[in-house]
C-alpha cells in the first residue's frame, strides 16, 4: 500500500450521479429533467457557442494562451479592475482549491458557514487543514458568530452569497460589519457563484471592500448563469499580490481554449443573460406557489435552485423521484435542493413530487 497523508486518507471521494443517457435507459424513459447541479435550464450562450468556430477548434493542438489575455483584459474593462487583478480558473472550483493550496499549511483553520458549499472543508481538508462549521441562522451565513470562530489559526474564511444549497443571501451591511470585525491578515473568499441572478436590492457590496485594499478573493463562474457549466472556467478579483501568490502554484495551462473563447463571447451576451434571468424569475414564482398549494417549507432565494424542507427522508424522496424520471439534490437529511428549470421541467417536477408525496 502507498502512504497517503490520514488527512486525504480520512475524505470520501465525490460520488459523481450517472450520465443522464445511462439513468434514462435504465428507467426505461425518454426524457429525464435534471434539476440536480443549477445549470442554466436555456442552455449556453449562443454567443459562446457561436465563437467555437471550426478555426478555433482547428487549433486545438495548440496550448491555450495560459495568461487568459483578451479574457482577463475584456473582465478588466467590464470591472473597473486591473488585469493583475484578476485569475481564471477551471470552474471556480479550482480557485476555491488553489487558495487554500497557497494560504494555508497543516493545522490552519477555515471558517465557514454550514451547510454551504461542500467543495470548502474538500479544499481545506485535503491541505491537513480544519474546517470550522459555523451553523446557518434561519439558514443565513451568521456573520457574527462566524466572525466569533475566527481565532489565531484562522487563515481563509469561505462566504457563499449568495448561499449553496439554501439559495439564502447577506446583505452589504452585514458583510460590512463582518469586515469591520475580521482581521485584516486573513483571507476572505467570498463566493459569488450566483451574483448575477440576484435580485435583492441590498446585496452586493464586496467589491468595496477589494477597493478598499482588503484581503478579499471574489469568486465569480461562467457555470451558471451563462451556461457555459461544461467548459469549466471561472474567475477570482483580488489584489495583485493575492493573485502573484496564488499564479506561483497554478497550472500553467489551467483553462482551455474553448473555454476562455466562449466566456469572452459569453459577457458580450446580455440578450442571453437577460432571458435567463427572466426564465429563473418566472420559475421561481411558478414554483413557489405550487410548494405552497403543497404546503411544503421553502426558502426564499437569490439563485437558480430552491431549498426545500420535508417531513420525512431526504434520500428516499430523492429516490422515488428519480423513478419518475426527475434528478434532484438532498441537501441534508430532511431537505431538497432543486435547480429552477424551463416551464416544462418545472411543472414535471411539481407533478413528480405530488405523486410521489
Ligand atoms: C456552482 C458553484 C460554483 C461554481 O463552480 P464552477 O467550478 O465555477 O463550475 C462555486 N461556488 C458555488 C457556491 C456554486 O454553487
């Protein structure tokens, strides 16, 4: 047997769902709805997809430009940021992995709120680190008391806002009081994966904070609302020297060629973001009235995906909706998290869930 450090030792490994080909095959049906991973239910840009042209696809025995220049460029101008102030990742994922890689040694800590993104304690575990869980107040990241768990071994605290799974957000004030209490010589991530389907007139805020010189890594993906999910690209703004020491440890050639293609078509796409954003609203709405005819708890959200909260077993409702031909996501014991879908997708889902109540 190898030796494996126990800290990787002791994490289970992701369990990856089936191919949606191979479940429908199995279930013997045409078409399943995946409502499980908050993907973009309109599909990609048609923008991005346009600009993956049979000359740019011809040119992938070529390395892909490993600095993201007209990508970072092009993400400079639209953020007011300089190009030095900003990484690309291979998802944002991979930012959430390359910041603990950089900031953290064995035994550090990480506060986070829980339950929230599960990729956060992955990141910090695998570096021999600790993921301190701060409990979720009405399911809302409770700034304080994550404020509170921040002690001398404290070198990242991971904020989700808006929140995954609970689709939950802090407003700008909040997060400015938590500033005001974090140490200035800790690392803030603060995950904005759903920032532009927000529509609660007092989130935001972050940016300030990175205006203001803090040590703050907004995280922002091309997964969700472009839908572009698949390419695997995402990015982090942060200051220069945050984003020096994290290029010390990224891989060379970390995002590809058709990704950094289709996300520079992507921004110019505000037709596709608009629709989007006007599908998600108007699911959102259907949804929520049908989850109250069916009396069943439910959160407000800022995002794409609604958290549900049940009588009974998450996993066996999970599974009894699959039979149907409908993938969900149990997000803990006695809750669901499902992603908002098109108009057909959503009311498959409402007619699953009453049969299968
Ligand atoms: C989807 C999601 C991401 C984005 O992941 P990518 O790697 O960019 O696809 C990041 N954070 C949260 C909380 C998410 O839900």
């Amino acid at each position: 047997m190898l030796r494996v450090p126990h800290y990787i030792a002791a994490l289970s490994p992701y369990v990856p769902g089936k191919p949606v080909e191979e479940l429908e095959r199995e279930l013997g049906i045409k078409e399943s709805v995946k409502l499980a991973s908050n993907e973009n239910p309109i599909g990609p840009s048609p923008k991005a997809v346009a600009a993956l042209t049979a000359h740019v696809i011809g040119g992938l025995n070529r390395y892909p430009d490993g600095g993201g220049f007209y990508l970072k460029q092009k993400l400079a101008a639209r953020l007011g940021v300089k190009e030095n102030e900003i990484i690309l990742g291979n998802g944002s994922n991979e930012l959430l992995d390359i910041a603990a890689r950089t900031f953290m040694e064995p035994g550090d800590d990480a506060v986070m709120a829980w339950p929230s993104f599960v990729v956060y304690p992955m990141a910090v575990q695998a570096m021999g680190c600790n993921a301190i869980k701060v409990d979720c107040k009405d399911l809302r990241h409770d700034l304080d008391a994550m404020a509170d768990a921040i002690t001398e071994k404290t070198r990242i605290v991971f904020i989700a806002n808006p929140n995954n799974p609970t689709g939950t957000y802090n407003a700008a004030e909040e997060f400015d009081a938590f500033m005001e209490r974090a140490p200035k010589d800790i690392l803030v991530v603060m995950d904005e994966a759903y920032y532009e389907y927000v529509t609660a007139p007092d989130y935001a805020g972050s940016m300030k904070h990175f205006r203001d010189g803090r040590n703050i890594l907004i995280l922002r993906t091309f997964s969700k609302i472009y839908g572009l999910a698949g390419l695997r690209i995402g990015y982090g703004i942060a200051g220069s020297s945050i984003v020096e020491e994290m290029n010390r440890i990224r891989e060379p050639f970390n995002t590809g060629t058709l990704a950094q293609t289709a996300a520079l078509a992507a921004l110019d796409d505000d037709g596709h973001v608009e629709r989007s954003r006007e599908v998600n609203e108007e699911g959102k709405a259907y949804l929520y009235a049908e989850l109250e005819r069916l009396k069943i708890n439910h959160v407000p959200s800022q995002t794409n995906f609604i958290f549900m909260m049940l009588d009974g077993d998450s996993g066996e409702l999970y599974g009894r909706l699959l039979q149907k031909g409908v993938i969900a996501r149990p997000a803990g014991p006695k809750a669901l998290r499902v992603t908002i879908g098109l108009p057909k997708e959503n009311k498959a889902f409402i007619k699953a869930l009453e049969d299968v109540l």
